[in-house]
C-alpha cells in the first residue's frame, strides 16, 4: 500500500515508521522542515535510505498534496496538530482525490464523534484515554475495605 | 435576525457594529482572551470568549437559533470547520465564510460553504477595475440564486454614452438597478441618459458578461462610434 501521512509529530512519525518498517510505501507530508528529523528516530539509516518520502508543505496546499503523492495514495492519514486542519484535509482527501482510505486524528471528542457520524473515520486520542482512565479508577480497590464513607482515609488500617 | 459573528478581528468588530446598528441581535465569538477583553469593552455582553470550534462554545452562543453564522477568523480551516458545522449539524440556514488565502477558495466550495468572501479578490477586483481597458467588475455574485451583479464604468469611448436607457438593447436576463455619478447613486429610468464617467450597476445571469461588455464597451461600427444619436 502506498500512504500518505499529513502531519509528522509524534503520532505521525511512529505511524510513518511502522508502516515503513512493514514493507510498505511512505510519504510524509509536514510545514516544518525538522520534523523530518523525528522519522529518523531511532533508525540507524536514513529516512530516504530506507525507501521514505517527506516532502515540506501545508496540508491545505493542493501543490504540497500532488507532490506528496494524494493522488495514488491508498490510505491517508490526517495528523497533524489542528483538529479543524485533519477534518478538512481528510475531507479533502476523501472527495476531490478518492483516498480508499482516510483517517483523521481529532483529539476533541465532541467533533469527532460528530464526524464519525457523518461518515469519516475518526481516531480520537482524547476519548480514548478517558475511556482508559475512568476504567482504571473503577478498576482501582479503596484504601479500606472497610471505611464506606470517603472521609475515613486518614485513620484506615 | 439572530446572528453569531465568530472573530472579533477589525472585519468581525465592524460587522458586528453594523449589525448592531441595523437592529440585529449579534453574538461575537473570540478566542484570544486580550482581544475579547478589548472588544467587550464596547460591544459588552455581545461578544462572548470561547473557541467557536467547539461545539459547546457554539451551543452556549445559541447556534441553534441562530438566523445566520459569518466566519471571519484569520484561520481558513476554522472558518470552513465552523460553517460546516453550523449548517450541518445545527442548521442554520446563511452561512458566510472568510476567505484568507485565495488558494483556498476550491477548499470552500468543495466542502459546499457558499458564500465565501475573500478580501484579497474583492481588491484584485478593484484593482481590475483600475485598469481602464477592463470595463467590467464582478461585486457579487450569488451563486445559488444564479445572478451576478456587475459594475462598469462609461469611459469617453463608450459606446452607449448620451443614449436614453430605454433605447438599449441589454441582453436578455440583465437589468441596469442603478447609476452612479458625481458620488451619488440613483435608480435609473428608462429616459435616464447616459454620462461618461458613470458608474453602472447591473445584475444579469451568469455568462452574459460578454454580451454587456460589447454593449457597453468602447464604440465599434456596429453601435456607432460615441453616437449622440440616441435619446
């Protein structure tokens, strides 16, 4: 599969290199020229070495997507830090150049879970961990098994 | 009408002073806090501090009864994100979106958010409109509503100057709504004659620009060259 990853931070990045990693074709897409140094975190050859591709530009910039290669992309991946930015460029990757398979990481709950409704497939981090910490309190054993009010910490055990 | 401006920059300020002035019930919505302290200092309880893409921002602001939604932050994505949303998911009927990048104007219509204003084409127009051999402006068009209006400006080799409006032959779906001279407008009539250096307003379909720029265009042969006979 070819991907194409928008956004190249810590998310991005470790996606980037996985998939890389599982024989498969990678072009990342991201503003800030460094960001290309995070790919090669924990590599011992080059990004390009190893087959990559990273190119410098906007996800919004049509010039940017072309040279990343939307166009035969089989999935693409929105990752970038701007919730509204991953919705649009997803929705863009969606419509105008067909992407089988589009992706966007939006860590407000409230508008993912509303694009999620309208079809796009969302990843939200944010709900995520929630999810995680309120089982892991509910999963969590009181001090005192015998203290039924909060207040008896103090004198527990 | 019931309307949430969401920006409180210098376009989101003074619109939302106009439409406060024109009796409209405004909410401003901003996200930076020194900005929204500034603002509120005149607008007061008009302009209220949030992330307007967050939904619960734009609940508490009303959006569910709100007539119309206008986005003018500086930030393209915000501006689209919001105006999808408040016609999607809470719709609400006008949507008016601020172009910053003209770049992005294809994003805009792709995710259907009609109209959008873009500054920078609105002084590329008038620009335009500078040039002396470009006669025609584009002000606005409504797209939906398939019209256009239009403005040009009579220069000495207009071909219709000193001709009565009622003797022109405007092509069909066009309509001359008003005439500008010496810095004031009026509604003109059909013995209404024509002067260089007006400015004329015309609304027409789409795709009838041609047909108006011959009209009104430099004289040739065919419409007599700064006639002065009609009228």
């Amino acid at each position: 599969m070819f991907i194409l990853i928008v956004g190249c931070g810590r998310v991005g990045s470790s996606v980037a290199r996985a998939m890389l990693s599982e024989g498969h074709e990678v072009s990342c897409l991201d503003e800030d020229p460094e960001s290309h140094a995070r790919l090669e975190v924990g590599l011992d050859k080059g990004w390009e070495d190893l087959g990559g591709q990273f190119t410098v530009g906007a996800g919004l910039e049509t010039d940017a997507l072309l040279a990343a290669g939307i166009e035969n992309a089989d999935a693409f991946i929105a990752s970038t830090d701007g919730d509204n930015t991953n919705i649009v460029i997803a929705q863009i990757a969606q419509r105008r150049y067909e992407v089988p398979t589009v992706i966007a990481r939006i860590l407000d709950p409230l508008r993912a879970e509303w694009y999620e409704r309208q079809g796009m497939h969302t990843i939200c981090p944010t709900r995520v961990a929630i999810d995680m910490l309120e089982s892991a309190v509910r999963e969590g054993a009181p001090r005192s098994a015998g203290s039924p009010d909060g207040n008896g910490a103090a004198e527990a055990a | 009408m019931y309307i949430i401006v969401v920006g409180a920059g210098k376009v989101g300020w003074n619109l939302a002073r106009e439409l406060l002035d024109k009796k409209h019930e405004v909410t401003v919505i901003e996200n930076n806090r020194r900005r929204y302290l500034t603002v509120e200092q005149e607008l007061e309880h008009n302009v209220s501090y949030g992330d307007a893409s967050e939904l619960w921002v734009l609940e508490r602001a009303g959006i569910q009864r709100a007539d119309m939604v206008i986005a003018v932050t500086g930030d393209d994505e915000d501006n689209m994100l919001i105006c999808q949303v408040a016609r999607e998911k809470y719709e609400v009927e006008r949507i008016i979106a601020r172009v910053n990048n003209p770049r992005n104007k294809p994003h805009f219509d792709l995710l259907g958010i009609k109209p959008s204003v873009s500054a920078t084409d609105l002084i590329l127009r008038l620009l335009e409109h500078e040039v002396p051999d470009y006669g025609l402006v584009h002000l606005l068009d409504l797209q939906e509503e398939q019209l256009e209006i239009i403005e040009m400006l009579l220069g000495k080799d207009c071909a219709v100057t000193g001709r009565r409006v009622g003797d022109l032959k405007m092509p069909e779906g066009s309509l001359l709504i008003s005439i500008l001279r010496n810095g004031k407008g009026f509604v003109p009539g059909p013995d209404t004659v024509l002067e260089v250096g007006d400015e004329v307003l015309a609304v027409l379909d789409p795709g009838h620009e041609e047909q108006l720029k011959v009209l009104f265009g430099p004289g040739d042969g065919s419409n007599g060259n700064r006639s002065d006979d009609g009228g």
